[in-house]
C-alpha cells in the first residue's frame, strides 16, 4: 500500500477520496520527502496549485541557484527577492485574476559548429519564476506518460541514460540508424498545435491562458520587439517541458509503428537492421513530422546509414569486438576540447598561473564528467602530452627576464651551465618547450604539484568510482 499525504488537502479545500473515485478528472501524484502526495486536479485547481507558496518558494529557489543573465527588465536573480518582498501579493492576485502580462523574451546569439548560432530567449527573472512554478507542477503530471526512450530535460534522465540505451540496441544487432535532424525546433513549433496537445490534460482554461501568453510574448531583439507567432523561446524554464509534450506524438508515432529509438530533446536516433528499412522509415517519418506536427525535417543533415562515424550527444560508436559496442568521443568533440585548452593557455590571453589553473580544473572536470561513459585512457594521455607543452611554453614565456629563468631552472634542480644556456637561449617558445631541459625542469610531477589539472587524473577517478 502507498502511503498517501493529505498536505495539500486543506489547501484545496476539499476532502481527500480514494484515486479509485475519479472518473473524468486529472490525477496529481508529487513526491514529498518522505511520502507520496495525491491531489484530486478538477477544472480550476490546477492555478492555485502553482501558486502555493510551496511551489512559489521552491520555484524561488531554484531561480536563484540557477543565476543567469537578467532579462530586457535589467533585474537581476540577487535583486528578486527584493522585488518579491514588495510585489509578491499584486503578482499573485493578477495571476489569478488572468491579468498578469509576461514581459518580452531578450534574445541573444551562442555560437554553434560552423560559424552559425543558435538563438536563446532569456525571460525576465519574475516570468522564470512563474514558468518554473508551473514546470514543477506539470512535469510530474506528464512524466506519468512520456515513453521510456525519451531522455531529455527530465528526472532521472539525461545524456548518460541516452547513450546506454543506444549502446543496448546497438548490442542488439540494430546497426542502422535514421539520424533525424529536425530544422530549428525551438524556433518553429506551432502554437496551436501545441495549445491543443496540452489541453488534452490539462483542463484549467487559466493555466492554458497563461501558458499561451508566454508563447506570444515576443521577443526583443537589438532594442527591436519583434512578435512571435511560431517557436518556444529556448532558454526558459517552460520550455524542455513544451518541446517534450510536442514530440511525445514523435515518441508515441515510432512505438506504434513498434521502432526502436532514442530521443534527446530534438536528438533522435531511429534504429533499423538495414540501410533499406532505414530509408522506408525516414521517408514516411517525415511526413508525420511535417503534415501532423506541422514541423520541419532538415533533409539535408538528416541521414541513414551504419552507425559507426554517426554523431550523437558529442559521442560516437564503435565495434570492439564480436559484435560487442563501445562508446568513444567523437572528432569534433575532441577538436572543441583543444580548442577550448587553446584559449585557457595562450600565451597572450593576459591571466595569471592562478587564473588558468582554475579555468583548466573548471573545464576539464565538466568535459571528462560528461564523457567519462567513453573509451578514451589512450586519448586522454595523448592530449595531456600536448597540454603539458602547451603549459611548459605559457610558464617559460612568463618568466620573461633571462635571470628570472637562471633562477627558477636553478630551483628545480638544473645544473648551472644548463641553467646558464638555456636562460640565454633564443630558440622559440615552442621549440624551448619542447626541448628536454624544460621537459626535465618542469616534470609532470612538478605540475600537478603546482596545481595543474589533467584529463587523465580525473578520468581515472571517474573509471575507479
């Protein structure tokens, strides 16, 4: 037997009935620290739920943990709580009252592969606040349906969880894939069609309202307001959970047809035994996309074929042996990795040892967490050889003065003429770096001493736990 809270009961106003009861109404299930919480969800309770002060706070909360950039408001996440303090009851009341206007979207350009960007919307700090309010409800209501291979933007899922079930159809002998590339997802969803997927559960015509308002709230772009009649504005704490109910009808399409599949967010893998079967599914699959969906598939970046090369989530896939499967980080993804080190130890990028020894921790943790699932002790060594140059040639650049580098060739144990020869050199950082002096003054040892991360410690710590 479940063991059922009734703190919400004298919240809602109504006296709690066994679930077996309900006929034709929505049935809330949210987890409590310790116990499992039903709530009866009829026509007009849903708002009021959202707007608990539980649900506030805790939307509150992860607001301001999660900080980000202010909207066209200019308030910050470190000034909400002010602001909350004097306007909570007037932002509360028109909420209720289906008064409140959300405020434009302000959109910004991140870079993608190839020189092209992608377009992020940031919303006002108050409107993340509601649309996190109402996240926090809805996501458990619709996490009761989304299918099992889709693993984006949801509790208990992720990246990692994508690429195991990937590596499981993989050992299955589903070799051949559909690599589904859908054409600017966030920017070309259709409200309507969208509108009319939510309303088939949830049944409070004010939190559809509400929803409906942040779809069309525009975007300001260059001082510019600009109308948005297509897309969900990427960057919003509403929008995983949108795009989620839009291409559950993907997810709900592909089981039916009884394909297998793993999707992440607008990532999808569609696994077939034949290149053939791989390009009967792509074609009649895109005219689902496009005719019931009313979305769009980028025919030219959506391809078939074996999936060794294929990218997916930074990852890729090989055969290791006897038809066994193995994850490996994909090319490009290793080029971004160089690219990135690049930056943190130029020689010319002004930060100090402090500075760059922080940067590379940073950055090196997140990437080996993320892809720790990979193959890659080989690689990592290979890598870390090269960023040791690259730190050997940024330290022997700044020691600048030829004493300066006597002195420190000195303290770590080169003998004098060595020290006096090299100290005077006029080969290029590079080539210094590169020799064996430097290589025998400033060791691996010796880095890590002075507070240098590497790829491989960190993967070996990662493989052990």
């Amino acid at each position: 037997m479940q063991k059922i809270s009734n703190n919400f009961d004298n919240y809602l106003g109504n006296d709690r009935t066994e679930s077996d009861s309900y006929q034709e109404v929505q049935t809330f299930i949210g987890i409590t620290e310790n116990n499992l919480t039903e709530v009866h969800l009829g026509q007009g309770k849903l708002l009021e739920l959202i707007l608990s002060p539980s649900n506030m706070n805790m939307a509150y909360k992860r607001v301001k943990s999660n900080k980000g950039s202010s909207g066209i408001d200019k308030l910050s996440t470190e000034n909400l709580l002010e602001w909350l303090l004097e306007h909570k009851e007037s932002l509360i009341t028109s909420l209720e009252k289906g008064k409140y206007k959300p405020q434009a979207v302000r959109r910004v350009e991140i870079p993608k592969e190839g020189g092209k960007t992608r377009s992020l919307g940031i919303p006002t700090v108050v409107d993340r606040l509601v649309q996190q309010s109402i996240a926090q409800i809805l996501t458990p209501i619709y996490e009761q349906e989304f299918h099992a291979s889709s693993h984006g933007f949801r509790p208990k899922r992720g990246c990692h969880t994508a690429l195991k079930e990937v590596e499981s159809h993989l050992n299955d002998k589903y070799h051949y894939v559909v690599d589904l590339d859908l054409e600017k997802f966030f920017d070309t969803v259709n409200h309507s069609r969208l509108i009319e997927l939510i309303l088939r559960k949830v049944k409070d015509s004010r939190v559809i309202s509400l929803i409906h308002k942040y779809l069309i709230a525009g975007v300001v772009v260059e001082n510019k307001f600009q109308e948005s009649v297509l897309g969900v504005p990427q960057g919003g704490p509403l929008s995983p959970l949108l795009s989620n109910i839009m291409l559950h009808e993907l997810d709900k399409e592909l089981a039916r047809r009884g394909h297998r599949f793993v999707r992440y967010a607008d990532d999808c893998l569609i696994f077939c035994k034949s290149k053939k079967a791989c390009l009967r599914v792509k074609e009649s699959i895109t005219k689902f996309i496009e005719n019931v969906l009313y979305l769009r598939v980028n025919k030219e970046k959506t391809t078939v074929g074996y999936i060794k090369g294929k990218k997916f989530l930074g990852y890729s896939f090989y055969n290791k042996s006897k038809g066994k499967w193995g994850l490996c980080v994909h090319p490009k993804s290793y080029s971004k990795l160089k690219n990135r080190l690049k930056e943190i130890t130029n020689r010319s990028n002004g930060m100090g040892y402090q500075k760059k020894k922080e940067l590379l921790r940073y950055y090196i943790q997140g990437w080996v967490s993320y892809f720790k699932l990979a193959d890659m002790s080989g690689k990592v060594k290979s890598i870390d050889k090269w960023l040791r140059f690259r730190i050997r040639m940024f330290i022997w650049k700044s020691w600048k003065k030829i004493s300066t580098k006597y002195n420190n060739l000195r303290k770590v144990g080169i003998r004098d003429n060595q020290a006096y020869q090299w100290a005077n050199t006029r080969k290029s950082y590079c080539r210094t770096a590169l020799s064996p002096i430097l290589q025998t003054a400033l060791t691996t040892r010796i880095l890590r001493k002075s507070g240098y991360t590497f790829l491989a410690d960190i993967y070996l710590k990662c493989i052990v736990n």
